[in-house]
C-alpha cells in the first residue's frame, strides 16, 4: 500500500495526497475522478463540503504546527 500524505495548511484546508478514497458514513465513495491531490475542508463554511473551495479565506486562523500527541491509552 503506497502512503498518503495528509498536510494541514496553515489558515486553510487538510491537503490530502496520494491513493486514497473517501466514503461518506454508510461508506459509499465519492466520485473523485482520479484525483491523487485534493483539499478537504476544516473551516466548514465550503459550499462543496466535505472539500474544501476556499471559502475559509479570512474565516480560518491557526498556523499549523507539528507536535506530538500524549501516549496513546491502553
């Protein structure tokens, strides 16, 4: 299985790269036409929800920064 890669922009969408599919919560795929690149929405104002068109422009402030998540419960 090749890797996805799943950036999340500062100010903006999660960029999601690589081979990938996404389903809605009964599990039927969204049509994606190929793509292998795509932005996903995070703000919740896109009129294309789940993907992201840009509405978040001026909506969305956080400046996306790598840290590491406390350990994992058991």
């Amino acid at each position: 299985m090749s890797t996805t890669k799943i950036t999340v922009n500062s100010n903006g969408s999660l960029k999601v790269e690589g081979d990938f599919v996404i389903v809605d919560p009964q599990g039927n795929e969204y049509g994606l036409q190929g793509r292998t690149t795509l932005g996903l929405c995070r703000c919740g104002l896109s009129k294309n929800k789940p993907f992201c068109d840009g509405a978040h422009n001026g909506h969305l402030d956080h400046q996306a920064v790598a840290f590491d998540l406390p350990p994992k419960k058991v």
